[in-house]
C-alpha cells in the first residue's frame, strides 16, 4: 500500500478534457470514468517506498535512473521537493501495436577457441534468436485519455516555473491529449506543434490509396507564459545571401554602409523552424541500442538545447531506450530517465555507463514482482491463477471463471497492470464491480473473486461490501493477486568458481562461470519450440517439406548470460550495488568490458583487481539475480 498521497499541484483543475472553450458548438467530451480521475487526482499521487539499487559514480548532481510509474516517480520527486526543468515524453501511442525486444541466444563461451580459429564455419543456429514482448501499446480511448490525464497532471507538479514539455506522438491519438494538454497547461501556454518528418522509416501505411504517413506530431507547452528558449540553428543546403541585421535605437534594421548601400552577407545556418528534417535511426546505426521505439539523438539534441541551460534537470518519465538521459548527460544537465520497463532501465543503465555517466538507480516499491513489464505479466496472469478459464458468458470486465464445487462458476476480477488507475481497490472502484458489474451476471451467480494489488484498507473495503452490496445475493470475496506473482518467481541458478591470479601479466581476482540455469529463459524457448513444431507440422500436413530446428541450449547454459557485474565494496546481498568491474556479451559473443567493446569473445570468465564480494548475473530475457561470493 501507499506510504501516503501527495497533491499533485496547488491548483488542481477539476474535470477533464471539456471543450467548452469552442462556444460555438458548446460540445462537451467527457469520458467514461471521468469522476474516478477527479477523485485520484484529488486524493494525490500515491507515494510508495523508494528503494536505492546501484549508485554508477559520486554522482554529485543526483542523476537518476527510475523503475516505476511515471505518476509514483513524480510523487517521489515532489516528496522530495526536485523541480524538473525539462521533460521530454513519448508515451504510448495508443496504435494498437504490441512491442517486442529480440532476443538471442548467446555463442557457448566453452567453445570461443574454436570461434576464434573459424568464425566463418559456425553454424548459424548458435546465433538462433526469439521475441519477447516488451509492452503492449493497445488501449481504448477512454482509458489510455484517463490515464495520461492523470500523468500529465503529475508532470506539471514536479516542473519548475520556467520549464517546457515536449509530448511526442502520432496521429491515432495526438490530437485528443492535445486537448489534455490544453486543459492541464493552459491554451495560452501552447507553443508549438512540431512536425518530425522523416523519410527513411518503413510506414505503417500499405494502402495504395492513402498517402503515406512519414512524421510524427510533438507537442509543445510551457508552465507559464515566462520561459527559458534558446534560438536552435542548423546549417543550410547552401549558402544564402541576405542584409546583414543590426539594433539601433533598440529596433532591429537593416545594416548600411557609410554611402547608404544595404551591407549583405552569406548566411551559412538558418533558424529552426517548426518541422524537422530529421532521419529515423538506420538498424546498422551506431546508436541502434535494439529498442523497438528507440528515437535519434538528433531529435533530443535539438530539444534540449533549446530549451535547457547547463546544469539544468531533464526528465523523460517513458525513457524507453534510454536518449533523453544520454544525450542530456552528453551535453552537461543533469538527467532523470523513468520507466516501468526492466528491459529500458537495463538498456539506459548500461548506455550510460558506457558514456561515464553518474547516477543512481532506483525502484518505485509498489508491492507487485513483475516479470520484466506488465504486459508479459498480464499474459501470463491466466495461467498462474489456478482453474482460471475463458468464459465467453461474461463481460469483458470479467477475466474468467474458476469452477468451484459449492459456488459453481465464480466470476474473476483482475487488475489491468498497464493502468495504474485499477491497481489500488478502492470505495469508487468498488462501487463500480457492485452498482455495474454485478447486475450483468447470470442469475445462478453466487460469488466472484476480485484480486487487487493494492488496497485502501482490506477492513474499510470489506465494510463498505456489506453495506452497499444490498441488492444481489453475489458474495464479493477479495484476493491479494502480489502471492499470485511473488510465489512463482524462480531464481536463477550458478556455478562459479573464484581464484586469484599473481602472475607477470595481471595480478587480481577471476570468477569462472561454470554452469548457469535459467527457468524463465529455458520456458520461454520451451513454448518457441513448442510454436515453431506446430508450424512445420502444419506446413508438413500442406505437402511442404519443412524442417523442425529446435532452439538447444548447452548443459552448462551459459549462454543465457547477457551481462555480469561483480561488487568488491559490499557483502550484503540486500545493499545497494556497486559495479567495481562488468562485463556484457553482445548477441554475436563479444565482450563489452566496463562499457567499452572489445573484439574478444567471452570466455566465461570475469577480472577484477580486488577481492569480488557479490555478483550480479543477467540472463538474455533481462532477469537478473544476485549471488554472494
């Protein structure tokens, strides 16, 4: 539960989305569950326990690097009274899209000798790969409006007084938080619609009778009418020649010289204008970090030169591949990337300790083990609650039934973890199950099961069941679903042997990784095989002549490794951790070494100067599991 609920800002706005300032029409666009957003937003941001994991550096400008929500990081940061300068965001964009991260199977480092000697004779199946959901981008209006009202709201409350925000997306839901954005901001403080046009990404448009889609929509606002804004230039195609300008009497003209003749001048750069000719990041770019949303550097250069200073905070609360953070350390602010995802904290994490970055790493404590991301929870939720089936009966607001013997078929409730407004059981949420759901179920009904995650309080809930439940026979019987998830969660398991080395080449420490076992990672390709068998069935029963390769891992399994990092400063396996020496395996087996590459395969070791204490191991799904040495 909540620690407590902090106000989002001194002058809430109450309501949402209402278009009376077009008098002409009088249209009123409210959505479903609107008087639910009043009553959080009123009730403030929940602050959760903030738990310190890894500090990269002094970090003396308190740099941060958040897993959790963005409405639980902007509770923290008011908490702690920092005021944001800038923020940069490109949420979900409500397209109907499911994301997912290739992932690959790593080269058997028993084997790297024989790689070494033959690179070009390997055999391609040790280079095998599967995808894995990362999030899902699918949502209904009303909800993803609702949600991103409320993290809006948020955001505000942590700017300082002369910040700017930058909301990014496209054109299936732009134009709606344009008016969320308008209501929380104010018109007045719109500044500009940005067009990012780009031509050399592959559009989602394959209709030959549309035109093609090769922009995205950013959208512009300030706190106040007071703001900081840094004139951007870039370079023309070719030079241009114009008056040269000069300020008399404070008005700007043009330049004379002593005979009256106008002064001209090549101009090499000229202003930036509202639409952007920035390319889209090529899959052989530098930068690619495998990130299936992953913007350009370019895009967040431009924004953060121009509208931030040195010194100053940036804040992306859906950091996604980790740029806004990268490029405002680059360019000397200070940076806060947040997001919900373990595989974009992993990604920025280990970006910015390749660019000597300092900061922490922290995670928002709201009592839920995720797997790596809601969505890949969310799918699995149906086959961790047991007897949970399909009830083409129900609502949609129903996620099942389990078939009890004294209770028949009993309704299932489960919390949508993509939206963090159905997290906490509350009276409004109750009373909505009771007043709209309950009515709806077949008369034979006799109890159904609401999980949550988060609750008020279990007593106060309970109590307000019994007096408001007075019109159905249904018992209501409540399920904390955060047993469901802790209790499946299987550690990962390690061999390892550890040894110092005092020779005339190096003197120090080395762990050798014997064996490593992964049960999520050895399931996971489990149900690809499992996929890939049927398909070639199928395709055999067609006639076609289709070979099944399974995906095999070694018996030692090393190469589920990802990234290793060893702690010399603390044996406490619940302390803060300290990366003293690290190593991450790219998918082709080469070794990053503190951040920089190498062209040396891995050899299932690791080196460092003193005496390691604790190591951290992170399988190729993102998993990550620490072991005292």
């Amino acid at each position: 539960m909540a620690i407590k609920y902090v106000p989002y800002y001194p002058n809430t706005l109450e309501g949402q989305a209402i278009l009376d300032n077009f008098v002409r029409t009088k249209r009123v666009l409210r959505y479903r569950d609107n008087d639910q957003v009043v009553e959080r937003v009123q009730r403030g941001m929940p602050l959760y326990e903030m738990e310190h994991q890894e500090q990269i550096g002094t970090n003396p400008h308190h740099n941060m690097v958040i897993r959790g929500e963005c409405l639980s990081a902007c509770a923290y940061l008011k908490e702690q009274g920092v005021q944001v300068d800038l923020v940069y965001i490109d949420p979900p964009f409500a397209s109907g899209a499911d994301y997912a991260k290739k992932v690959y199977i790593r080269r058997n480092p028993k084997v790297a000798e024989a790689i070494a000697q033959a690179e070009s004779e390997l055999d391609i199946e040790e280079l095998r790969a599967f995808e894995e959901k990362m999030y899902g981008d699918v949502w209904d209006k009303e909800r993803y409006l609702n949600w991103m009202h409320e993290n809006l709201m948020a955001i505000k409350s942590v700017m300082s007084d002369e910040a700017s925000i930058y909301v990014h997306l496209d054109y299936h839901i732009g134009h709606y938080v344009k008016i969320l954005l308008d209501e929380i901001f104010g018109e007045d403080n719109f500044r500009n619609e940005i067009i990012w046009h780009y031509t050399n990404k592959m559009s989602g448009t394959t209709s030959p009778h549309d035109f093609v889609c090769e922009h995205d929509t950013i959208f512009r606002y300030t706190k106040n009418s007071e703001y900081l804004y840094n004139v951007v230039s870039e370079e023309r195609d070719e030079p241009v020649k114009q008056s040269k300008r000069v300020k008399i009497d404070g008005k700007n003209m043009r330049a004379r010289d002593e005979e009256g003749n106008i002064i001209y001048e090549l101009s090499l750069e000229k202003k930036v204008k509202d639409v952007w000719e920035i390319p889209y990041i090529a899959s052989t770019d530098s930068q690619r970090v495998d990130y299936a949303t992953q913007k350009p550097e370019a895009l967040l250069e431009r924004i953060i030169k121009a509208s931030s200073n040195e010194g100053m905070l940036v804040a992306d609360f859906f950091g996604g591949s980790g740029v806004t953070a990268a490029v405002a350390n680059k360019l000397g602010r200070r940076f806060i990337h947040c997001d919900i995802g373990i595989n974009s904290i992993q990604i920025a994490r280990d970006r910015l300790v390749a660019d000597k970055a300092e900061f922490e790493v922290l995670e928002v404590k709201d009592g839920v083990s995720l797997y790596r991301n809601p969505v890949q929870t969310m799918d699995k939720l149906k086959s961790l609650i047991q007897g949970l089936r399909n009830e083409d009966a129900l609502d949609k607001f129903w996620e099942g039934s389990i078939v009890d013997t004294k209770y028949g078929m009993m309704p299932v409730y489960l919390p949508n973890l993509m939206d963090s407004s159905t997290r906490l059981l509350d009276k409004p949420l109750m009373n909505r199950i009771i007043r709209e759901a309950l009515p709806d179920l077949p008369d034979d009904t006799k109890r159904v099961i609401v999980y949550y995650i988060d609750i008020t309080d279990r007593e106060e809930i309970e109590q307000f069941i019994k007096e408001q439940n007075d019109q159905t026979t249904i018992d209501i019987e409540l399920r904390d679903l955060k047993q469901v998830l802790d209790d499946v969660v299987l550690e990962d398991e390690a061999e390892w042997e550890v040894s110092e080395t005092h020779d005339s080449i190096w003197a120090g420490w080395k762990v050798e990784l014997k064996s490593f076992h992964s049960d999520r990672v050895l399931k996971k390709i489990e149900e690809v095989n499992l996929k890939a068998e049927q398909q070639a069935m199928q395709k055999r029963a067609k006639g076609k002549d289709v070979p099944f390769n399974p995906i095999r891992i070694s018996d030692e399994g090393l190469e589920t490794i990802e990234w290793i990092s060893l702690d010399c400063t603390n044996a406490d396996k619940q302390a803060p951790w300290h990366s003293d020496a690290e190593i991450k395996i790219d998918r082709l087996g080469f070794v990053i070494l503190n951040g920089k590459k190498t062209q040396s395969f891995w050899d299932a070791t690791i080196k460092c100067d003193q005496k390691p204490l604790r190591m951290k191991v992170r399988n190729i799904c993102g998993d990550e599991s620490v072991f005292v040495l």
